[in-house]
C-alpha cells in the first residue's frame, strides 16, 4: 500500500499495539462507535438475536453512538461503505441510522459480493451495482461526500468503510431469516479490480514459526485442527496474494482523499485515521482463512494517524483498542466525554505519546463469543465452541497473552520470548519460576512463581469480563505484575 505508507505512515504515528477488543466485525464497530466493550454493548454476534444491525437498534444505540455526539459537537457527518452486518435490503428504513447528514451503505445480503454489491444512499431505495467492482463505486461515493463536505466550510467528520479485504461471500437466504443455525454461506478469495489481478505474483504467507506448524498449538479445537497439505497452502496463497491485490483498490482511495484534502487547502487541518476491524489469520496455527481467534493476526489490528501535531514518522508502543477512539474523536472536537466509555483517549502529541509511556494502562480485554467460521475451500466447519475471554498485557519488561476458555481451558503465552505464540506456559509445572525481561543476563530480572503469576491475571480476567467505564483501564492500582510481595487488590 504504497499510498498508505506515503501518505500516513511517514506523515504522521503508527500504534504498532493496537488491539480490537473482539475479532468479529460487527460487534468490533459497535465498539468504535459507542467507546463500550462487548460486554457492555451486548452486541456479540454478525446476526439477531445476539448481534447486528437490529440489536444495536434495539439496544438503543441509534439514539447514542457517536456520529449523535459530534453533530451535538458541530460538526457535518458523513458515512460510506459497510456499517454493520444484518443491515439488509429489507430493514434499511427500520429504523434509518441516525446522525449523519450524509450516507451510502453496502447492505447485505450483497455486502461482501464484490461485483454484486448493494447500495442504500440517504433515505433513497436501494441501488444494484451489479458487474460494477464495488470498491470503486464507494471511491467515487466517499470522494463526493468529501467534496460536500469541503464545499459546506464547516467542520466535518468523513467515515469511509471498504469490504475489501474482506472474503467474498454469498449468503443464502437462512441467514437472515432468524435460522442462524444453519449458517448457509459460499466463501471465496477476495477479487481484486481487473487492473490489480497481475499484482504480487509471487507474494505468499510469511512462513512465521506458527505457519502450518508440525506439532499442533492453542486449546480446543484449534488443537485439534490437521496439518495443511501442500495443495491447501498452495491455495491459501493465493487466497493471500488476492488479500493484497483487494486492498491496492483501498490505496487508491487514501491517494484520494489525500488528494481531495491537499487541493482544498485543508489537509494541515485535518486529522485521518486509519484502522481495520479486525485482523486475520490465514495458514497460523493450521488455521484455514478466518479471524474470531484471540491470536496477535486477529486481534493486533492497524491505527495510523496523521493530523495537526501528530508526530511524523513517528511508531508508539503505548497500548490502545477500539474502545478509545470514541473518547479520542469527542476529545479532539472538544465534545462532552461520556461516563459509560470504556477506554479513554489516545494521545496524539509528541507530549502526550511520551508520557503516556508511564502514564497509561497496560492492558487490553479481548473477549468472545460463540462460532469462529472458516473461510476456504478445505475445511467449511463451524466451530462452535469458540467462547473466550483474554488479554493482552504488555508493560516495560513483560509482554503476555492470557486467555480462559468456557471449556476450562487456558492458554498463557510469554510473547517476548515466543511472539507467535506456540508455546503454552499454562501447561507447564506452575511452581516454576517465571523471569520477567528474560533478554536480560539470568540472575538480573525479576521474577516470580508461575502460580502467582496466574493468581494475578485471573483477578484481571475476573475483573475485566464484566468491567464497566473506568473499571475497565484502572482495575486497581496495585495491581502491578512486578509487585511480587503484595497482595493485588481489584474492584
């Protein structure tokens, strides 16, 4: 994405820890626009009963998200692309989504096709694309909000949502007709625009440590998940390589928008950000294409920023999730910060961004529920039993994932020393000693008894499961990993 990387990542910082709190789309949005847990939000699922876009209607989002707030703030909101999943041809009026002057949303069941996609503009009916390559028909939408949204002088805030990279997927009618069971959907690579088809011929999936391993990882049913053979690699490359092509099409629209931006005059006086989701996994841990798992491919995801005194070139360590940027976009228009969000803000100066190095929390809830769905063409099992709640700890000298699984199992990775995380230390004799920092001399960090580790990040999980608001960052102040001689205490 070389636009990208011109364009935001040497103008402006990149949070390399970035984390969504749950690796599944549209709870993940509900997150962003509501600064709330999934927990908290109740939206758990892509469908009724327990998620998309009827349950945030019925749980009152639509009366309290954030394009409300920054209008309430002054500003003009626009909105292009996917909103949530379940918002569909035949509730797309039931009720219309609220607070935005402007809008155009992909609406399944066609959200994912992408040469088959479905338009709903304003309060208008919805438009068929069909044989036009989707993510230039929202190019062209996005840039015409953007030049309204110039032409007002007002102040603005844009989203623009792309499907790419997304799978494509036909949905059959069961999916939407409360029949969730049967979870009747196709599966196919991502299609690149024809220009793009010829790209990175031979791109292919890292082979990190975790790739197709010999011996098998994780817990549940990813433990029991076979060894890929060579024709099914084979073919998740190429799955890959048809990731990358799909997302030359987004650069194209960063160039746009930066473009759009500069010729006005504004672009010093405006900050974008760039995040995802959800990531994805593809080939880690023998896992076919998919996300919904709690491992670093999933749930690290991208936050890039560029904006009036955003450091240039600049990559923070500082720990930060979807739940922030709620608090963070209020923050920068100077709007009323509500007491029931679960994150706070994120720095954005070089002052802020340096004492937020000491400064800020250091861990973030990852959490989920129900089925993790495979997305290629050599293993089309729904796994059912996928409920989790984790997290992701990372401070000065330590850097850890912790997950309790509802089937009583648990996973604990040290990822300074095992950042794919294949090495299972909730499996090992729990009287041993574990050394924090251990790239440091043996004998020179600290450490503690594996147990009293664990002790530790159970209080957490029990803590963050169920946390609300400040909770949710400040589980108790003394609840340091390095305290070994105090009792933690969390509220």
């Amino acid at each position: 994405m070389p636009h990208l990387q011109n364009h935001l990542v040497a103008q402006g910082t990149t949070f390399q820890r970035h984390y969504c709190t749950i690796a599944l789309c549209c709870p993940s949005r509900v997150s962003l626009w509501t600064g709330r847990a999934a927990h908290n939000t109740n939206v758990t699922d892509v469908n009724p009963p327990y998620g998309g876009y009827p349950k945030f209607v019925s749980q009152g989002f639509n009366e309290a998200w954030l394009p409300l707030w920054l209008q309430q703030a002054g500003y003009s909101t626009y909105y292009t692309g996917k909103l949530f999943n379940s918002h569909t041809l035949s509730n797309y009026d039931s009720p219309f989504p609220s607070g935005l002057n402007g809008s155009d949303f992909l609406l399944d069941p066609h959200t994912y096709e992408y040469l088959n996609a479905s338009f709903q503009r304003n309060r208008e009916p919805p438009v068929s694309h069909e044989g036009e390559y989707s993510t230039d028909v929202l190019a062209k939408k996005a840039l015409g909000f953007l030049d309204a949204a110039i032409d007002s002088k007002t102040p603005f805030f844009l989203t623009i949502a792309p499907n790419a990279p997304h799978s494509n997927v036909q949905f059959h009618g069961e999916w939407f007709d409360n029949n969730v069971s049967a979870h009747t959907i196709e599966t196919s690579p991502p299609i690149p625009a024809e220009r793009h088809k010829h790209l990175f011929p031979d791109a292919r999936v890292p082979r990190t440590s975790n790739f197709n391993p010999d011996e098998v990882s994780g817990v549940s049913w990813v433990a029991k998940l076979e060894r890929q053979n060579q024709t099914n690699v084979d073919a998740n490359d190429e799955f890959y390589r048809n990731r990358l092509r799909a997302l030359h099409a987004v650069d194209e629209i960063v160039d746009g928008v930066f473009s759009h931006l500069a010729g006005a005059g504004i672009l010093d006086n405006t900050y974008v950000f760039y995040s995802s989701d959800n990531g994805y996994h593809i080939g880690q841990h023998r896992l076919q294409p998919g996300k919904e798992c709690g491992y670093e491919e999933d749930i690290n995801v991208p936050l890039i920023v560029r904006g009036p005194g955003v450091p240039k070139g600049y990559i923070s360590d500082i720990v930060t999730s979807h739940t922030d940027l709620a608090p963070t976009f209020l923050s920068l228009v100077g709007g009323q910060l509500r007491s029931d969000f679960d994150g706070v803000a994120i720095p954005l100066s070089q002052e802020g961004l340096s004492d937020a190095i000491s400064d800020r929390h250091e861990h973030v809830n990852v959490e989920y529920w129900g089925f993790a769905l495979t997305e290629g063409d050599y293993d089309k099992t729904v796994y059912w039993n996928n409920t989790y709640k984790a997290l992701r700890v990372i401070g000065k000298d330590y850097n850890l994932y912790y997950s309790v699984w509802c089937s009583g199992e648990h996973e604990l990775y040290d990822m300074i020393t095992d950042p794919y995380q294949m090495h299972n230390l909730y499996n090992r004799n729990h009287s041993e000693t574990f050394r924090f920092d251990q790239q440091l001399l043996q004998g020179t960090s600290k450490s503690t008894k594996l147990a009293h580790l664990l002790s530790r990040l159970d209080s957490l999980v029990l803590v963050l499961k169920t946390c609300k608001a400040k909770e949710c960052t400040q589980p108790g102040a003394c609840c340091t990993l390095r305290e070994t001689s105090r009792i933690c205490m969390m509220h």
